[in-house]
C-alpha cells in the first residue's frame, strides 16, 4: 500500500554532512525508533555533537498498542499521532520519508525507495544516506504461517491504515445488517467476526469491538442490538488465552469475555480461511464477515535482504550490546532484534516495554561509542504485563522487584496503569507539560465528538 503523502515528503533533501560530525541513522519511527531519535536528538543532535537522521515510510506515528481502538472505531487516530517533520523540528533531528531497500555495509550507505503519491507520480527520488552508525528498528509483521487464505481474506493490524480499513469494513456490515433487520419483519440478520490469535491484540480488539457494538444503537443503528446481532468469536491454537501471561491472568480475563458475550475458542488450530468463514483442525467451519488475524508476528522481509544474519522470524541476532554480530557500526532494537534474555534462558519479548527499555540503553550507549569507551550490557527488566478490556475492565501482572513474585491487577487499578504507560510514552516525546497540555486537550476533545467514529 503505497504511504500517504503530507508536508514529509516535500521536506528538502538531506542537508551536507558537516565536518567531522558523526551521522546516526535510525530506521523505524515505532514506539522505540522515534523514542531513540528524540532523545538523541535533544542531547547530541542540538549540541551539533552528531547528526540524527530518522527514516520511515509513513509520515507519522501512532503508538501500535492503540490499533485496536482505531479498529474499534472507538479513538480518532488523528488526535494521538505524532507528525515526525514536527516532532524532528522540536527535537533537532532530520526526518527523511521512505522505505528500506538495501544496504552497502563497506560504504556505509542504506538505500531508500523513491516516495510515490497515490497518483503514481513521484514525489521524492530513490537516496541513498551516508551513516556512521546505524540502529534498525524496523518493528515486526503478522506472521500468517503460510496457512491458506489467511494472507488473502484476513486481515492485520499492523498499520493504521488496516485499522482504518477494517473499521469502514465494520460499519458497513453493521449497516448491511440494521437495513436487514429493519425492512424485513422477524429477520435476525448478524455479523459475525471471528478473531484468529488470543494474544494481547486479539483479547483487546474483541474487548473493544463489544464495547463498540453496545453503543451503535445511539448513533443510528437501532435496529441492530450490539449483544444478539454482533456475533465475536476469538480463536485459539494453544490451550488457553493469553499465552506469555501467568495462567492466573488469562483465566480471569477468559471470564471478562464471556461476561462480555464473546465466545472464545482455545486448542483450535487455524487450517484454512475462506472469504467468509474460518476452518479449524478439529472440522468447525465459523461463519465471518470480517476475519482478523493476530496469531504471531515477523520481521520484514527486507531484514533478511541486508547480509545480516536472521533467525528463523527474520530477527537479527544482537550482541548485549545491542550491537549486530557481524558489525559493531549498526545496532538493532526491539522487534526486529534477537536479543538474549540471560535470567530467562530466553530472548527477551516483543513489547513496548522492551522497546522503551532498550531505546533509552542506546541514547548512553551511542553517547559512549561517540566517545570511544566500551559499552555497557542491556538488561531487560520485565515489569509486568497489561491487557486492556476497554471501558470494561483491565488485567494484568506486576513483577515485584524485591519478591521477584507477580501481583494479580484487574480493574480500575489496571485500568489506570495501562493509561499510564501510554502517558509513559508520550512523556518521552513531548515532554512532561506538552504531555500534559495534549492530555487535557484530549480529555475535552472526548467531551466534544462522538464515542464511536462512525465515518
């Protein structure tokens, strides 16, 4: 899908490389990526200590834990993303809109693909940008696992546009169905969405499509009840929901969703999609209108194109440094990166958490490396997890740092915690009063407009 075009990609070409100025290149403007230019950019960038170049294909950002309200219908988009030509106007660093295309690794040169405007036409050339250092944190894809029809009738939330394009999807076939029930007498017209994957996404959309389906009839759709016409049904290979999370959570959130009417299906392995039903392993076939696939998650195919090694999700595979194995001068985080996880025996998880964590480790470590001095190891620091039932309810584990135990959290306590990560995030780029300033602007925009975005 080709990149919306904004005032991004008319920014002027890189500027000359001063003298002596180390350049820093970051591609990927996901919650890590822009977190890292930020604030390398406040510390290096407007000192004049380095250069520091952001590169990403979309022209803004939008914290990822969000897509599924987006897809609900239940956020504007537009009052939660960050503009990056903005955001590298604050912060001293240098925005350059496209995608990855190749590597030059003895040259030290990334390739970056022409920029085309939804007419075709093109809008900024192919570049190529000089680094002296280079941090991959491209983030990571859904994973379709090669089943048949997924790629083609599922869809993924990856990007906001799939969030957007699944919520027109949505309010479409809600109409479809009132106009149904309301000119035929005794009709029971439904939609049916099924939810492949109990993760973190899945367990949330489902949560929030309810949440979303009990308030249609205030804004239009009275001939379609939210509990009996909008039919949810989550769809689980593994044993339970919820997999990364203690038993305990995942148990107690299986009961928020049938509270909520949500039938979920566990030790149901996905064998084929169809346009409009879902097959499973043990013969059920599930009636769907809309089909979301949020079972697992990939790197990029370009990750694996650049003659670095990647393991088999496509990962790169970190020293504790961060740093690549085969090359000290590029660095990779949070997604995209295999980094080891050595309290564990693991790797450390795809999560903000990690991705924050790991973005604030480089600001010192890249400052160090400028310097010449060694590197300190990255150690990861699992705080806990936290699953959003939106207005509903929230759950989630804490880790105890003395106890090294879990804490069981659900509620309006998990539910204020889970609102303060992302305030967390927003700190980092805006700063504590912009932070403060866009939540009350925020807050009474929510007084102001609709709860659902029905357009």
């Amino acid at each position: 899908m080709t990149a919306p075009i904004t005032l991004q990609a008319i920014a002027p070409a890189p500027s000359k490389r001063a003298a002596g100025v180390p350049r820093i290149v970051v591609v990927g403007g996901g919650a890590g990526g822009l977190e890292l230019v930020t604030r390398l950019g406040q510390r290096l960038g407007k000192t004049g200590r380095a250069e520091i170049v952001l590169v990403d294909r979309s022209p803004s950002h939008l914290w990822k834990p969000l897509l599924h309200e987006v897809a609900a219908g239940s956020m504007d988009a537009n009052t939660h993303q960050v503009d990056y030509v903005a955001q590298a106007r604050w912060h001293h660093f240098e925005f350059q809109q496209g995608e990855l295309r190749g590597l030059d690794r003895a040259a030290k040169q990334l390739s970056v693909a022409a920029l085309i405007d939804e007419d075709g036409v093109e809008v900024l050339p192919a570049r190529t940008l000089a680094y002296d250092t280079l941090v991959l944190a491209i983030g990571s894809t859904t994973n379709f696992f090669g089943v048949e029809g997924a790629a083609e009738h599922a869809m993924a939330l990856d990007a906001l546009s799939q969030a957007e394009q699944f919520r027109r999807r949505l309010i479409s076939a809600c109409m479809r169905a009132q106009n149904t029930n309301a000119s035929t007498p005794g009709a029971a017209s439904r939609v049916d969405v099924v939810i492949v994957g109990a993760g973190a996404t899945g367990v949330e959309l489902a949560a929030e499509l309810r949440n979303t389906a009990e308030v249609f009839g205030a804004y239009g759709l009275h001939h379609l009840d939210g509990q009996r016409d909008i039919h949810l049904t989550l769809v689980e290979a593994g044993p339970r929901i919820l997999a990364p999370l203690p038993e305990r959570v995942a148990l107690q959130t299986t009961k928020l969703l049938e509270q909520l009417n949500v039938t979920v299906l566990t030790g149901e392995a996905v064998v084929k999609v169809e346009a409009r039903a879902v097959l499973t392993a043990s013969g059920k076939s599930l009636p769907a209108d809309l089909i979301v696939w949020s079972a697992g998650i990939k790197v990029a195919a370009i990750l694996g194109e650049l003659g670095l090694p990647v393991n088999r999700l496509g990962q790169v595979p970190v020293r504790s440094s961060l740093q690549t194995e085969i090359d000290p001068a590029i660095f990779a985080m949070g997604d995209c990166a295999s980094c080891q996880w050595p309290e564990k025996n693991t790797t450390v998880p795809p999560r903000a958490q990690a991705a924050h964590q790991q973005a604030t480790f480089l600001v010192n470590a890249l400052r160090l490396q400028l310097d010449g001095k060694p590197l300190p190891a990255f150690r990861f620091l699992d705080h806990g997890s936290l699953v959003s039932l939106g207005r509903f309810s929230a759950v989630g584990n804490l880790m105890g740092k003395l106890t090294g135990k879990t804490l069981l959290v659900e509620g309006l306590v998990a539910r204020l915690l889970y609102a303060a990560l992302y305030r967390s995030h927003r700190m980092a780029l805006l700063g504590p009063l912009r932070m403060i300033v866009d939540m009350l602007a925020q807050w009474l925009r929510g007084k102001t407009v609709p709860r659902i975005k029905l357009h």
